[in-house]
C-alpha cells in the first residue's frame, strides 16, 4: 500500500508505475498545513487524468479534530468519486467518526449519482483510544474495508520513549513492544472481515529493517504494509508472499487432503510424516490462498 503525498506532483506521476496493490494519496501529515487546499486539487486531478492500472485508489483525509476533513472529503469525492475506492481515516477514536464519514459519503454519492455504498473507508487506529474501542470501530460501517496501524502516531500517543518507528524503544529487551497492538487490530478485523494492514517504516534507506519489521506483521497474518519508497515495494511484496517451498507445501496438503477425504473417506491422514486434517486444509488454503494472488 503505497503512500503518496498529495501535494508533490512528481510522485503522484511516480505512483502510477509502481508495483504496489493499492495507491493512497495523502492530504494528512505528508502535507503541510499551508498546502492542504493546493493538495486536494492535486489530488483530485491525478485521480481523474492519472492511469492507475488495477490498483486500488484511496485518498487519506485529515482527522476529524481537525477543521479540515469534511472539506476534503467533499472536494476529492464530488471532484473524483468514479475514480476513487476508498477513503482513509487517520487517527480514529471511536465508532463516531466512522459513522460521520459513511453519512457524508452517502450524501456525497445521492448528489453526484454514484452508487450508494460504492466508496470504501479504511480507519487507522493510530492512537490509544482508537485501540481500546478498535472492536466497535471494525463494526462501525458496512463501508470499512481494512484496519491500518500508524505505529509513528501510536507511539507518540501512549508516550513510547522513541524516535524510530517499527523498531523496538530503545532499553527495550524483554520482548516486541508491537505485539500486542499488532494483535489487538488483528483480532478486530478478522472478527469483522476487514484485512489488517501494517503502517509505514520510516528509514527508507534501510531496506533490510523494513524487511525485518515486515516480516513481523506478515507472519501474524496482515494483509500488507504500507510503502513509502520504491526501494520498499519490492521488499513488502517478497515479504507478504509466502515462499515457494511453504507455497508448494500448501498445494499438496490441499491436494492429498482431498483424496483423503472424497476417495477413501478419511477426515484425518498421513502426509509424510504429518497428520493433516480439516484445520490443516484451512491454514493449507490460507497459504496457497496468498501464493496464488503473489503468481507463484
Ligand atoms: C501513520 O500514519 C503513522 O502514524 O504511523
Ligand atoms: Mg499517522
């Protein structure tokens, strides 16, 4: 999911080239507060004249404490509705704010003609009370369609001592200061069907650390991470992929398990030195569900 500030032309051409699943194009803290009316005619503009391939488009608007968010919902989905599918809302706190936005968007959509229910909303929950009420915001709108984690809010939110985003605080040795929060929005939207997506990794320079932090959230189950750089996208779809030996692996398990299953009517056999079963078809899929959208 790559992230692209609205006000800097050249990258929102950039975007349009890279192989990320989903384009976001930012109004919030990519731009800067005597930039943001600029931003939104930009934005609106590259989601109308721009080529987007298949790739899911979303714009990012600012929080709801702020005095800008109803103007940039409003300008981007009368001035680009056909063109968009979601809308990202930073910072949620709690049911409302969801609520809010699913209203206006549907008052958006009755006065431009589009269909009713057709613009998605993603919620980021970026801050201490957006985790503790994250279950009711996952069941806010039939609209949502992912809960995003934004570690850097997150972090200056509850106080974390610091400075560097997705890696352990420093004098932190006792664990993953993440998993709990990684978990915590994991739970929430796999209870309400919404895929779960990791935030950013600042050091763009360091690929390996993006790898690294990466492979965290992915192996939990995450749908995806957020890229900042092109050097990340690469490393972010190596990472949420599954490797060919568990892809291969997985395939087979489905493959043995129906044979199993239809031609001798067993529910439980042996594959190699592994029992698989029911549950072992289901985490098979999983796996080969992730393989087959990656073309392995
Ligand atoms: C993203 O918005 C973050 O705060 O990490
Ligand atoms: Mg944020």
């Amino acid at each position: 999911m790559l992230a692209v500030p609205g006000s800097n032309p050249r990258f929102l051409e950039k975007a349009q080239t890279l192989a990320a699943d989903e384009v976001f194009l930012d109004l919030e803290d990519s731009v800067a507060p005597t930039a943001k009316a600029e931003a939104r005619a930009n934005v609106v503009g590259a989601l109308r004249e721009g080529d987007w391939g298949g790739r899911i488009r979303a714009v990012r608007v600012n929080d709801l404490s702020t005095h800008w968010t109803y103007r940039d919902v409003i300008e981007v989905v009368e001035g680009a509705g056909e063109h968009l599918d979601a809308i990202i809302l930073p910072k949620v706190q709690d049911p409302t704010e969801v609520v809010w936005l699913d209203t206006l968007l549907t008052q958006i959509e009755k006065t431009t003609g589009l269909d009713v229910g057709r613009i998605g909303i993603e919620a980021q929950i970026e801050n201490a009370r957006g985790l503790v009420n994250v279950d009711a915001v996952a069941a806010a709108s039939p609209r949502l369609q992912a809960l995003v984690f934004g570690p850097a809010d997150f972090m200056a939110s509850i106080n974390m001592r610091t400075l560097v985003v997705g890696e352990q605080p420093p004098g932190y040795t006792e664990g993953d200061a993440y998993h709990y929060i990684l978990m915590r929005i994991l739970m929430a939207a796999r209870a309400h069907d919404l895929q779960a997506i990791d935030g950013p990794y600042l050091q763009i320079k360091d690929v390996e650390g993006y790898r690294r932090v990466a492979a965290r959230s992915a192996a939990l189950g995450f749908d995806g991470k957020w890229v900042l750089h092109p050097a990340q996208v690469e490393a972010a779809n190596e990472v949420f992929s599954p490797s060919q030996d568990d892809y291969d692996h997985a395939e087979l398990i489905l493959e043995a398990y129906a044979y199993y299953t239809t031609v001798e009517r067993r529910g439980a056999a042996m594959l190699g030195d592994e029992m698989i079963d029911e549950a072992s078809r289901k985490m098979a899929l999983v796996v080969a569900a992730k393989g087959r959208a990656a073309g392995l």
